[in-house]
C-alpha cells in the first residue's frame, strides 16, 4: 500500500484542529501573562527612579514657582530629602503595576493577532506584516490602559508629595490612596485620566511594539540579504539576534513609545497628582491640557521627557529581551 495515500478519519478521541489552535492560544496566553510579568518586574526595578523624578516634574503646582530647575536639580533635592530609597517611594504598587502593563501589553498584542487571523486579513503561515504588528499594538494598548489607569493613579499620588500650607504633606502609602479616592469619588475615581492613558497607550503601544518589529526586521534584513540560498535564508531567520541587536530593537521600542505621546502622559500625571476631592479633580484632559499649554506652551507638556526616553531605553530593552529569551528557553508548548 502507497502510504502517501493514506487517510486517518478524524474520531470522537482525536481533538480537532480548532481544539488544537484553542490550546495553543491559551498556552500562548498563560506566557504572555507569566512571561510578561517577570519582564516588568525586571524592568521597574531599573526605571522606577528615573520615573520618580519625571513625575514630580510633570506635576509641579501652576499657582506656585516652579519647585525644580530641571531632573538633575530634581534628583538632588529628592536624594536630599529622603535618599536614595525616597526615588523608590511607593514602589509596591508600581510593581504590580508594571506586572499587569506588561503581561496585558503582550496578551492582548497576542489577541490582536488572532483577530486579524480569524478575520482573514492575515495569513498564519504568512505571519504578519510589520504594519499589521503596529496595528496590533494600538489594539493591546488600548485594551491595556483600561487595566493601567487606576495603577498608574495610585502610583502617581504616591510619588508625589500633596502642597499644604507651610509645606508638603507626608506621603501616603497605596492603601491609603485606594481607601480615599473610594471614599471621595467611588469606584469611577479610579479611572480620572482615563483619556490620557488610553491615548498614550493606544499610540505608544503601536510605537513600542512597532518600533522592536520595525528594528528587527531591519537587522535580518540586513542578514538575509548577503545569504546565497534559501536555506540559509531561513537558518539565519531561525536564530535569535545577537543580543547587542536585541537590545537596541527593545530601546528603540522604549524611546518611541514614550517621545510620540508624552504630551498625553504629562496630561495625565497632572490630573492624577492633584488632592482627592478637590475641584480640580473635575478637570477634563482636554483642560488641563489647554491649562499646560497657555502657560508654558509645548516645553511644559514635554517636561520630564528627557529623563523618561533615557529610563526607557534600557528598560524596554529588558522587558523584551527576558521576555523573548524566556520564551525562547522556557517554552510552554
């Protein structure tokens, strides 16, 4: 008998295709929500100073002279203050934060894909297109900021010392920021800047995993391009960048998402740093930025970008590489 003409009938005990694709994308998931969360750990522990001192310069009072000169003059008065370990302060939150950001980025990134290969707009044995893969990052960002406004909130007030008369107030811990804005504004409070975050997420997203692919793609590119045979198209295709390429995919991804939408992230922090129950907790995003704009003009919305590209560089750089070497060495299927 000719094997080749061999059919196997498909039996109640045998899964189906589409069981089979439903476990991998459950599997794929469980890794994005595992992998993706020890990657942001990694990654807060290495940007969370850096992201101190951007905040308290986003959120320097309107009605008041401006506190700091710029990050270095900041960083000296914060390290004067309260030391080293002050640029920490609140930094429980933020990791739980940065947990659920970065495993929602890379789930719901995961779920954009499936979208577009469900729909039919993508082929599975093609892959997507670099274009597609910013499409698909737009769509994780957005989905995202939902899960990352309330963090970032409780965050922010953390951070930021609340002005009182004659002077600062102690800084509150993060249960103790949950338990007021609940009691002031409700669950709804939770999400004051919601708008912010969705468009730095939304657009950011698209950058950040656009960027990594668009650098990627370029490196073996650059490759595949003096290789003389098919097969060593795909062997070089099979391996892993050096990690040196890796890392300048992965910083280049930190330094779009954070320089393109900074405005909206300003924005944000300013609405989610002032006192709870106050007016100014009604602001809208768009008055706050018209407020930030008609003082201190374009400057005052890319206050602190500096210090942020320079954090994110080397932080995205180590979310994607331990992301994608975990992956890589750890696979689950």
């Amino acid at each position: 008998m000719n094997h080749a003409e061999i059919t196997v009938q498909p039996s109640p005990a045998m899964p189906s295709e589409l069981a089979l694709r439903g476990s991998s994308a459950l599997i794929e998931a469980f890794e994005g929500i595992a992998y993706g969360s020890i990657a942001g750990i990694v990654g807060k522990y290495i940007e969370y100073p850096f992201d101190t001192i951007k905040v308290r310069l986003q959120s320097q009072p309107d009605h008041l002279p401006l506190r700091y000169t710029g990050p270095l003059d900041c960083f000296k008065q914060s390290f004067k203050a309260d030391g080293f370990l002050g640029l920490y302060r609140g930094i429980s939150a933020p990791l739980v934060g940065a947990a659920a950001e970065t495993s929602s980025l890379f789930l719901f990134e995961k779920v954009g894909r499936e979208a577009l290969f469900a729909s039919g707009l993508a082929s599975r044995e093609k892959g997507l297109s670099v274009p597609a893969l910013w499409v698909t990052g737009a769509f994780s960002g957005v989905c995202a900021s939902f899960v990352l406004t309330p963090i970032e909130l409780v965050k922010c007030k953390v951070q930021v010392p609340q002005h009182v008369e004659g002077g600062a107030a102690p800084a509150m811990r993060p249960l103790a920021v949950v338990r007021d804005v609940f009691r002031h504004e409700g669950l709804r409070g939770f999400w004051h800047g919601q708008m912010g975050t969705l468009i730095r997420e939304g657009g950011g997203s698209a950058a950040w995993f656009g960027a990594k692919e668009t650098v990627t793609s370029l490196f073996y590119g650059a490759k595949t391009r003096a290789a003389k045979s098919r097969a060593e198209v795909e062997r070089i295709m099979s391996q892993p960048l050096p990690l040196w390429q890796q890392a300048v995919a992965g910083a280049s991804a930190g330094v779009s998402y954070n320089f393109l939408f900074f405005p909206a992230d300003t924005i944000k922090s300013r609405m989610q740093t002032v006192a709870v129950g106050t007016l100014a907790e009604k602001r809208t995003f768009w008055n706050e930025g018209v407020a930030v704009w008609q003082q201190y003009g374009l400057r005052g919305l890319y206050r602190g970008c500096g210090i942020t590209c320079l954090r994110s560089a080397p932080s995205s750089a180590f979310i994607f590489m331990v992301y994608d070497g975990l992956k890589r060495h750890f696979p689950l299927q």
